[in-house]
C-alpha cells in the first residue's frame, strides 16, 4: 500500500511538498529507528487545482512569458482563444480580471490590450471555474484573472525583462518589449513601479467568400500590416497602520495601433489605413481594516476607471475619411467586504459584503453621439462554509439590482430595471489530502460589454463587409452545474454544464454579396464540456516502477509529459450541433547543462460547431517549443523559443444559414528570445513580502495589494 501511495504522489504532482524517508527491509530494525532530521522543500507548482478556480504559474514557465499576454494565454490547457467566438476555458465563457480588478473591455479591444501586454510581466493566471457569491453575478460563466504584480522586498530592488521576437512569412517583422520593476518597503510604507513598452508588428491575411453550387465567389480577400505600440505604468503604494494599512494603486495604459490594409472582392478594391489609439486609467484606493483576531477582515475599496478609444478609417485611393469614430468609457465602484470564522460543524466562516457600482458608455461618429448608455448596479452577498470530517461545504447567495437605460441617435434603448437573487452552492468530499470530489451549482448574469453595443464599426471594413454592434443586447443568464475529480493538483477528470439564457454571441449573416458581423442574443443555449488532465513521468518508461519510487524528486529536474484533453458541445435549438475535441499536449525535457526544453503541442478537431460557426479545419493547431536556463544563482533567465514551427495555426470557419467561408492565416510561425534579470543586492537578510499590486482575499492578512 505504502508503494502505491509514493507512485500516486509522482503520478500526479511531481510539483508538491515531498518529504522522503529510507524504508528498510527489516520491519524490527525500522521500530528503532529515529528520524534526525526532516527537510521540507516547497517548489512552486506549473499547475495548482483549487476547488473554484484553476491557477497556472507564468514566472517560472519561460515557454508561457516568450511574447504577448495573449500568445501565452493560447497555450494553456484547456483554453481557446478565437477571433469568431472570444475567449473560453473548458467550455465557459471567461470574464477578464487584471490584478483582481475587471478590466471591462472585451472583444477587439481586449485582444489588443492582451496582445500589448508582454507576457514576461505576468506572475500566475487564475481561472475561477465557479465564482462564488463575492464575486460580481456579471462574472457570467467564469473569471480570468491575470496577476501582473510581483514581490517587494524590504529594500530597493528591481527586475528588468526584455524579450524580442521575428516572423518571416512573407517578409520579416519584428516585436520587442521592455519593462521595468521597482520596489521598496520598509516598516510604514511600501511603493512599487512598473513601466514597460511593446512594439509588435504583424501580419493577417483573410478572405470571406460564398460557396453556392460548389462554385466560390470572393466576396472580400484583404492583406493587413499591422503595427502596435503599447506602453504602461502600473504603480503601488502602501502605508500601515499598526494592524491596519491603505493601498493606493494607478495605473495607465497607451495603445497607438495602425493598419495597412490591401483588399479586394466582388466589384472593389480597396487601399486603406487604420489608426486606433485607446487611453486607459485606473485609480483604485483600499483600506484593510484588520482586527486582534487576524481570522477578521474588513475591506473598504473605491476604485475609478476610463477608457477612451479613437478610431478611423482613411481611403488612401479617394483620399477620405471613411470612418471616424470615438467612445469614452467611464466606471466607479465602492465595495466592503467582511469575513470571520464561525463555529459551523466542525469549522466555518462567514463573507458578507455589499457592492455599488455605475457606468457610463458614450459612443460617436463624425462627432454625432449614437449611443448614450448608462448602467447602475447595486449588490449584496452573504457567504458560508463549513467543514465537518471529510466534507466542505459553502452556500452562498447574492442580490444585485440593475438599472439600465440609455438611446441611440434614432430611439430609446428597451430599458432593464430587474432585482435578481443569485444562489451558489458547493460540496466536497476530500478523498485524501489533495484529492478531492467537488459538485457546484452557482447562478450567474452577464451585462453586454460595451464593445458588444457599440453601435460604431471599430474594424476594418469594405463595400462587401460591415461590422456592427447592437444597442438593444440583454442581459445573459447562466445556470452552471460542475462535477470534478482532482488528484495532487495535475490529475483531474470533470464535466460541467451551462444552461444559458440569452447568450450574446457574434452572428455572421450575409445577404447576396453583403456580409454584416454583428451581436445577438440566443434565446436559449447549452454547453457541455468534458475535461481530463493526466502527468506522466518518462522515468516510469525508462528506469521501471521500482527505480522511479526511488527518485528523490525535484520539480526542475523532472523529464514529463502532460496530457490534456477535453470536448464541447453547443447546443442550440433548430440547429445540428456537433461537438469537437481540444488535445493538449507538453513534454518538458532537462538537457545537459540544467537546459530546460519544452514542447507545447495544441490541436482541435473539425467540423465541430462553435456557436453559430462550423470549423472547416483544426482553428487552433501548433507546435511551439522553448530552450531556458538560469545562470548567476538564478538571477538571470534566458529563454529561445519557436512558436508554431509547422505554421499550421490558421482558421476557416463556415457559418451556419449561410453560404459564406470564412478563412484567415496570421504570421504566427515566429522565433525569439526574452530574459528576466534580478538585479542582486548584497543584503542576505531582506525579508520578502507580498506583492503590492494585487490582494488574494483568500489568503492570511500578511497579503496586500488590491
């Protein structure tokens, strides 16, 4: 028994805590022996399974931190990122969160904004697969929270990273990024900078054609070079106060994108420029009011955020402006969060909070408004959980009243003015330390985003393609149901189902040789998705069963492979739904010299229905592979890489009623470099603290940050 223990461990977390002992052959011998000495050695883990959410380490992983945010995000398992449908993760549709904050943005500008932001600057992603009642009901089906922050240390100390990356497909183009990390804390007050800069161009070659009779028309064919600039500043400070301590964060944020379009099609063509230029602040203030008991917390937080975005379109041919457009985006939010352990069954606490939060959204075109939208959003939550012998339980519920009206520049917007109760409920039963089986329910609402409403085309379009939003979106109700088994973090199997009500999702119709990209709402809709995660050693292959429980492990040294697989079916009423499989997998290899070399493989079937679109081909299908290693004590990493080295990363989606083909190839074969240099400092004994720029409120009141 004991045997099969130590191969579970290996198995399925060959990044845990481990300790080892000699097991001797003599059963009477081993009674007399004494155990001198224990070491504890805790390793940062690639993978960490939670009840609620999924969390994926980026600092210690260079085949994730090679370019963008965005490019590291597509090689998670189990995440899809697509040009047609947005971003999911095992079947859910994701809310995005920076530093525990939602960015509220999404579609192309949350691409953009992921795309300039270099990957090299992330510390761990967190997937919260089921968000409980302190969590916004307007999280929908899941929440991405991206942790930029790093550590501060009780002296000056700073990180420098740099990265640059090429592609050749039909020319070569280059992308490079810097940043900057400074920190310092001492007894009453910490501060902490960030400033970077990210310059990438790129390349996207589509075509929209209709195929009737198996005869193919070419509705629009277009060659796009695009160039991005982005630059940031991200700054932290904090004062304590005895028990008590004041977080005040800012941050802004840049982006400068232009595009050179060619097209041509059915009766056009067409030279074109686009220019996009987007400004986005954030002012969040906390105080952490913290008691004698350190299991009390109370949390008061303001924060404000604006965003605004320019765009236009100038025709080089007839020297005009074909599109000026422009929005301004304005959000502010109050929240108090309270916690305390309670005596429920065997131990237990209780979260209880309250929300206001309200939003403006103005949109314009040739300086005329064509969308005045407001938001107001009121909200309370009351949250248990409780432990009793082997089970954990939480239930939680959440009230949220919504107001929201506003008009176009030709009518009124249909009004929503509800008062909607959102329960959550959660039971686990905890096999063995790590190894657990969780059932979850939780309710939840997703508001249209602002970039879903927009009313302006903040694309590229031709005389054949027009893109849009739609003002009069509804709301979206979701009804998530989760089963999941996980073992020591790596190993999981697991199945959930959202049952949707009014899911906002983008709708490609055409009508003769013109084709419009808009947003609507399905009346009803249900996602299915299966999912299974399973490590193995190759020692097992190579050295047997008995060598590998032998093994003292060590997370660097471990050569593995990791497989992911998972399947999701849209079903839609009155249409012909077909599933489609995501494979995942990667291979870390140690080589000579402590070089770490990681194979990344991701591959989706065909002919599988996402929403409304049919995938003609695999629309996500790459190899990448990456060579890193530390020197100087680990103060110096260095990473080479070489994303989708096949270049077999390229969509063509049908959409369903409709004639049409949808085909685009990005530049993704690339190959590049990046580093991340600790600059050292000759005082052994500074104490790390936690990070300033974001707080997990899970976590023991040492944490700070918001």
């Amino acid at each position: 028994m004991k045997k099969k223990i130590i191969l579970g461990l290996f198995l399925f977390n060959p990044y845990t805590i481990e300790v080892f002992s000699q097991e001797k052959e003599n059963k009477s011998e081993e009674k007399k022996v004494e155990l001198s000495e224990v070491v504890l050695t805790k390793q940062k883990k690639a993978i960490e399974q939670k009840p609620d959410r999924t969390i994926f380490d980026f600092e210690s992983q260079a085949h994730l931190t090679t370019g963008s945010v965005m490019e590291g995000l597509k090689k998670l398992p189990g995440l899809i990122v697509s040009d047609v449908a947005g971003m999911m993760y095992q079947g859910k549709q994701l809310d995005v969160f920076l530093d525990g904050r939602p960015l509220n943005i999404s579609s192309n500008d949350l691409n953009a904004y992921l795309e300039g932001m270099p990957a090299n600057s992330i510390e761990k992603v967190e997937i919260i697969t089921q968000p409980g009642a302190e969590f916004p009901a307007t999280s929908g089906g899941a929440i991405i929270n991206i942790i930029t922050s790093k550590k501060a240390r009780s002296y000056l100390s700073a990180t420098y990273s740099s990265g640059a990356n090429f592609t050749n497909y039909d020319k070569l183009r280059s992308r490079f990024n810097n940043s900057l990390l400074l920190s310092s804390k001492n007894k009453y007050f910490g501060w902490q900078l960030n400033l970077g800069q990210n310059y990438r161009e790129t390349a996207l070659w589509s075509t929209i054609s209709s195929v009737a009779n198996q005869v193919e028309t070419i509705l629009s064919d277009t060659d796009s070079d695009r160039i991005g600039r982005t630059t940031f500043a991200k700054s932290a400070f904090t004062f304590d106060f005895k028990r008590d301590r004041l977080l005040i964060n800012y941050d802004v944020n840049f982006t400068n994108n232009r595009v050179y379009v060619l097209g041509s099609g059915l009766g056009f063509n067409t030279d074109d420029k686009t220019n996009n230029k987007n400004v986005r602040q954030e002012a969040v203030a906390t105080y952490q009011k913290r008691f004698q008991d350190s299991r009390k917390k109370l949390d008061f937080r303001l924060m404000y955020n604006t965003n605004k975005n320019d765009f236009n379109l100038f025709s080089r041919n007839q020297n005009t402006i074909a599109l000026d457009n422009n929005s301004q985006f304005d959000y502010v939010n109050f929240k108090i969060d309270y916690s305390q352990d309670l005596k429920i069954l065997d131990e237990g606490k209780m979260s209880v909070g309250t929300l206001y939060d309200n939003l403006t959204f103005e949109t314009q075109s040739f300086g005329t408004t064509n969308l005045d939208y407001s938001r107001r959003t009121a909200a309370t939550y009351l949250e248990f959980q409780s432990s009793y012998k082997n089970f954990d339980f939480i239930l939680g519920g959440r009230t949220e009243d919504y107001f929201i009206n506003g008009k176009t520049d030709t009518n009124e917007l249909i009004p929503f003015n509800q008062f909607r109760f959102f329960p959550n409920a959660s039971i686990q039963y905890n096999f063995a330390p790590q190894i657990f089986l969780n059932l979850n329910y939780n309710k939840k609402i997703s508001l249209p985003s602002t970039t879903s409403l927009n009313p302006n085309n903040t694309n590229y379009q031709n005389p054949n393609i027009n893109y849009s939003g739609n003002p009069q979106l509804q709301p979206t109700i979701f009804n998530n149901f989760e089963a999941k088994i996980s073992a020591f973090d790596y190993a999981f199997i697991g199945y959930n189902v959202s049952m949707i009500d009014n899911q906002v999702i983008n709708r490609v119709l055409q009508n003769n040789t013109s084709v419009s990209n808009t947003t609507i709402n399905v009346d009803q809709l249900k996602i299915h998705n299966f999912n299974l995660g399973l490590p193995l050693p190759y020692m097992l292959f190579t050295k047997g069963l008995k060598e590998t429980m032998k093994f003292d492990f060590n997370p660097d040294k471990i050569n593995f492979l990791y497989v992911y697989t998972g399947y999701q079916l849209h079903e839609i009423p009155d249409l012909n739904s077909k599933g489609f499989w995501v494979f995942n997998l990667m291979s870390q290899i140690i080589l000579p010299k402590e070089i770490k070399f990681v194979a990344n493989y991701n591959y989706n079937t065909k002919g599988g229905n996402y929403y409304y679109f049919i995938a003609n081909r695999p629309f996500n299908q790459s190899l990448d592979l990456t060579f890193s290693k530390k020197f100087f004590k680990d103060q110096l990493s260095i990473s080479i890489n070489v994303d989708d080295l096949l270049n077999t990363n390229r969509q063509s989606f049908g959409s369903s009623g409709t004639d049409l083909l949808l085909q685009s190839k990005y530049d993704s074969r690339r190959f590049g470099f990046s580093l991340n240099y600790k600059i050292p400092t000759k005082n052994k004994l500074a104490k790390e603290d936690a990070n300033l720029l974001n707080k997990e409120k899970k976590e023991d009141n040492i944490q700070i940050g918001n």
